[in-house]
DNA sequence: AAGGATTGTCATTTG
DNA sequence: GACAAATGACAATCC
C-alpha cells in the first residue's frame, strides 16, 4: 500500500464499515495502523491548543502588569484550576532527573502519572514557567511535604525574602518563587547570578526562550539545574544515603544504589569499596555452602539455647537440641584444617602427658589416621556445648579445676538450672574420661610390670637352676674326694700287729670334735659315716 | 565383613 | 554419708 490515495481509500473503506457496524472478525485497529497516530496527533493539536491559550492568558496579565505598575492581586482559582497543566510542565529532563518530586514516589506517581507525554518545547516550558502562581503552589506542596514545614511558614519565608513588602506583583510572586525554589533547594546562586530584578529575570527568560537559538542557559533550565545532585542531599528522603552511617555500615548496597551520585563525586575508591566490602560480608556471611550453613544454625542454635536455658530445665530436650546443634556445628565446621587444628590443639596436651610418663607400649602409628581423631570430635563437641550455653567457664577449666575453685567459680557465675547441669556433667565426663584415661595408662603400666617382673623371676629362676646344678656338681667333687681321702687313712691304717684292717669288718667315724675313731661295724654309728663308699672303692 | 585397638561413657566400687 | 577417684563393662569409631 504504497500508493497514498489507494490506503486512503482503503481507510476510509474500513471506516464506512466500521460506522455500518458490520463484523470485521477483528479490532478496528488491526486494520487501520494509522488510527492511533491520529488520535495522537489529534490529541497533541487539542494540547498545543490549550497551551496557547494559557500563554495568551499568561501574556495578557503580563501585559497588564506592564500597564499597571505590576499590581495584581493572585488568584486562588487560577492556583487550584492549573493542576494538570502543571504536571505537564514538570516533564523537564533536568526536573525529573534531579528534582525532589522525583525522590517523592507519591508525588511522582501524582505529577507524572501522564508517562507518555512528549517532553515541552521551549516555548511549552516558557509558558510553564510563566505560570507561577501554578508552579508556586506546587512547590508550595513540595516543599510542605519534602521537608516537612507548614504552608504557612513556606509562604512567609517567600514574603519575607520578597525585596517589596507587597506581594500582590507576579513579579514579585516571581521572585518570591524563585527565591522559594532557590531557598528550598539551597542553591541560590545560579539565581542570583541572572540579576537580582524579578523583572529583568523575567525579561531573561522571555528572551531566552523566544529565541530557540539562543545558546545562554535557560532560566528553567537554570532553575530546574538548582536541583542538582548537590540538592537532593538536604531532602529527607536522601539524607539517610548522606548521613546515616550505621544503616551505610549494615547495607552498603543502599547507598550504592540510592544515591549515585556519592559515586562520582565522593572519592572514587570509596564505591568500589563498599562493594567490595559488600561482597567480602557475604563471603563472610555466609554464601559459600559450608560457611552458611554452620554460621547459621550456630546462631540459631545459640540463640535457641539461650532462649531454651532461660526458659526451663528439662534436660533430656536441652541435651537433645544441644545434641542437634552441635551436629550441626560438627557438620559445618569439619573441614581437613579445621579438623587438624582441632587435633594439635586438643591432643598436645594428651601428647605431652604420654610422652612424660609413658611405656614402652607404643600405641599404633599415625595419630591423624587412629580413632583418636573421634575423640577430639568428641571433646570439640563439649566445647561447642559450653560456648553454646554461654558458660563462664572454658572445657579446660571446667575439668581441670580444683574442687574448690570450681564450686566458687560456678556459685558466683549465677547458672541457670541447664547451665549447672551441663557444666557438671561436662566435668564429670571430663574427670571420668582422664580418670579412665589414667586407669588404662596404670592398667598398661601395671601389666608392663608383671612382665618385668616375670621376666625377673625367670631370670632368677635360671641363676637358681644354674646355681643349683653347681652345688650339685660340687657336691658330687667333695664326696668324690672325701671317699678318696677315706680309703687313703683307711689304707693307711695299721694294728698292733701290722696288717691292715679290713674294711668289711670295720670303719672311720668322726665325732663332732674332729676326733676320728675306727670302729667295727656291727657296733658302729651307722649316722656320719660313709659306709657305702668305703668298702667297694677300696 | 570381621576383628583388633582406642577412646568415651556409664555404672559401680573403692578410698 | 558425700564425694572424687578408680575400675569394669559396653559402645562407637577407625583401621
């Protein structure tokens, strides 16, 4: 349909039928694609329209403050009639990227609820601007709603920063607005830089924006730029992003994120360091899997024991939710390094006690690679219990204090009922384990013993032995030689009529005197005498 | 999978 | 009789 007179017809074929009211089986505007560009067009003529019969209006009180000294009472109609040409004023780029109503969501949805208006020539922000009583009363609003003043008190600082006494004179308004608006955004500078005369300000601005090509900055602009970035500092809406370091420090995305500018103009490493910061905290808080889950549940565990200790004393549930949550602890906490740290920590002292007082019975090999790595998981997980309960007192103190500094400690720890039984029963564990501990070092020290001692008493039994087999051996020499020494005086022996006796018939017998006696042998004294011997080595 | 070694814990005894 | 230490018995864990 390249053929402008043919898509005429073909639209106003579409519209014949439309009127007839007859069944296109779709919407209209499927067929005609150009509709919605007049309505648009023909809605944007209706608004130039009315635009240039508020400026005629505008002009005509102009002109008429020229003629009569600038005397013109305000009217309160024209303030509550302009709403809705004023909203449309609003639509500066520089207004909506920096002005407070656009930090005001409901003053924002309210002013701009009409998103898909074109944004004002020129000539549309003259007329806006020069409808001030309009502008006024809605700065008036803003003002009252952004920072919280009455009306009443906005108003007299206009009057009061009104050069003349009377303000009836729209240049006065105007110089009170914008003195209001150069107040309110504190920002009068660029204002008082044009000149110091509402009139000739307002000459400015009617030259500026009746020629397009003028490239001196607008007054609107001059004005809508007051609210710079600078500005939006001193609302209350921004002054958490400036001012409130403790919610800065708790959510640094915040400022990031509300208030751009800080990261322009502040120093610039201060941005990449809050992120930074920002992403180290959810390191440190949590993000890692392991991490988070044991930070986590230690809070929730701490914080429901806590809240369970206060509460009551039954102790089969607080042992078993302590017991849960000291799984959980274990779980997330049970890293190799941890698990190694956990180890020298809570076995040098184990090590040091072995090394001082300990047999010749070595236990196995790697202590890393033993069941003595549970144990440790077992006492870390005491550990765990009494930093749970918030203990006054460390495992080690707990177990290894004496008596009676133990009893004073606790007695002046004022303990709940489920803090006093979990500290006594981790010091009755703790002293039963070292108790069991040193009864299976004495068990092994005692065994070591016996087998020492056994093997002493074979030592000596073997010495005894020997000891024995000697005598026994020299025994058997000494009678060798006493029967050799009995047969040579025997021998030797003679009667009175030189013959030798005859050993059958008789015998030597020594008395305990030393004395020896031959005697026959039917009348001797069988004791002490080694009859046997006698006669046959002979 | 079975079994030994180690350790913790409970119940009981001992001092 | 109370209490801590000692000890036997059992279970858990690891190798």
């Amino acid at each position: 349909m390249d053929d402008p007179s043919a898509q005429f017809q073909h639209e106003d074929l579409i519209d014949i039928l439309w009127r007839q009211n007859v069944d296109l089986g779709v919407e209209r505007a499927i067929f005609d694609g150009c509709l919605r560009q007049r309505e648009e067009i023909t809605r944007a003529r209706e608004r130039e329209l009315k635009r240039e019969r508020e400026f005629e209006r505008i002009m005509q009180r102009l002109q008429k403050l020229d003629k009569e000294t600038g005397e013109c009472l305000p009217s309160p109609s024209s303030v509550n009639s302009q709403a809705v040409p004023f909203s449309e004023t609003l639509h500066s780029t520089e207004f909506t990227q920096h002005s407070p109503v656009t930090q005001n969501p409901l003053l924002s949805a309210l002013l701009f609820s009409r998103k898909s208006q074109k944004p004002p020539s020129q000539e549309q922000a003259f007329s806006e601007l020069l409808s001030l009583p309009d502008l006024q009363y809605y700065l008036d609003v803003l003002e009252s709603d952004v920072s919280s003043l009455p009306l009443e008190d906005i108003t007299e600082i206009c009057h009061q920063n009104l050069p003349e006494p009377q303000s009836e004179n729209s240049t006065d308004e105007l110089c009170g607005v914008t003195q209001t608006i150069s107040d309110s955004f504190e920002v009068a500078q660029p204002l008082s830089c044009i000149s110091s005369d509402p009139v000739e300000i307002l000459e400015t601005c009617i030259q500026a924006f009746s020629d397009p090509g003028n490239p001196t900055p607008s007054p609107s602009n001059t004005i809508y730029s007051c609210s710079t970035p600078e500005s939006q500092v001193i609302l209350p809406q921004c002054n958490i992003n400036s001012s409130d370091s403790t919610l800065s420090e708790f959510c640094p995305y915040t400022i990031n994120t509300s208030k751009p500018e800080q990261l322009n103009s502040a120093p610039e490493r201060d941005a990449p360091q809050t992120l930074l910061q920002f992403e180290e905290r959810h390191v440190l808080l949590g993000f890692d899997d392991s991490a988070s889950v044991g930070s986590v549940d230690l809070e929730t565990s701490l914080y429901a024991a806590d809240t369970f200790s206060n509460g009551q004393s039954d102790k089969d549930e607080l042992e078993s939710i302590q017991s849960d949550n000291t799984d959980l602890l274990h779980l997330s906490l049970h890293s190799d390094a941890v698990e190694a740290t956990l180890y020298e920590t809570v076995t040098s002292a184990q090590h040091q006690t072995q090394n001082e007082s300990t047999p010749k019975y070595s236990p196995k090999a790697n202590p890393l690679t033993t069941s003595r790595a549970a144990g440790v998981r077992r006492a870390y997980r005491d550990e765990q219990r009494a930093q749970a309960m918030s203990l006054p007192l460390s495992v080690h103190d707990i177990i290894n204090l004496p008596v009676e500094a133990f009893n004073e400690a606790i007695s002046s720890c004022k303990l709940n009922n489920a803090q006093h039984t979990l500290i006594r029963d981790i010091r009755r564990r703790g002293k039963n384990k070292m108790a069991a501990q040193s009864c299976r070092k004495r068990k092994l020290d005692s065994l070591v013993d016996l087998e020492e001692e056994i093997e002493g008493l074979k030592r000596e039994e073997q010495q005894i032995k020997e000891e024995n087999e000697r005598n026994t051996r020299e025994l058997h020499e000494t009678k060798e030689k006493l029967r050799k020494l009995y047969n040579e005086v025997f021998r030797q022996l003679r009667d009175e009529h030189g013959n030798s006796y005859n050993p059958r018939e008789y015998k030597l017998q020594h008395s305990t005197d030393g004395t020896v006696y031959l005697l026959p042998r039917g009348t001797a004294n069988k004791t002490n005498t080694p009859t046997e011997d006698l006669p046959f080595s002979l």
